[in-house]
C-alpha cells in the first residue's frame, strides 16, 4: 500500500492485496488493478489558476 498512488478509475488511495489473483495489488473500492501516481504539479496548477481567477474578479469588482 503506497501513499503516493491513487486508482485510475475512481481516484481513492486505499489498495489491498487479493489473495485470489496472487497477490495483484487492487483497489478496495472498485477492485480495479489500473493505478497512477499523484501529480502534485497539476494541483499547484489549479489552484494557482482558482486563485488568478478570483484575484481577477476582484478587481474587476472593485
């Protein structure tokens, strides 16, 4: 079970190892085997993108 993964098809980051496919490591929540890596960058990215968008807005507020 490694902190840094997270399951491809529903994005949770809870893995178990089942017993009956030998050992594969799948998700506990959809039992899909397909995992990825975290991108840290692209959650800078959106939130440095929300916050121009809001830095924007409240000018053309003011």
């Amino acid at each position: 079970m490694s902190v840094n993964r997270v399951c491809f098809n529903c994005g949770s980051s809870s893995f178990v190892s089942d017993r009956s496919l030998g050992g594969k490591i799948v998700c506990s929540k959809c039992g899909s085997s397909s995992f990825k890596n975290k991108s840290f960058s692209f959650l800078k990215t959106k939130k440095l993108v929300f916050l121009a968008i809001v830095i924007a807005f409240f000018i053309i507020v003011i």
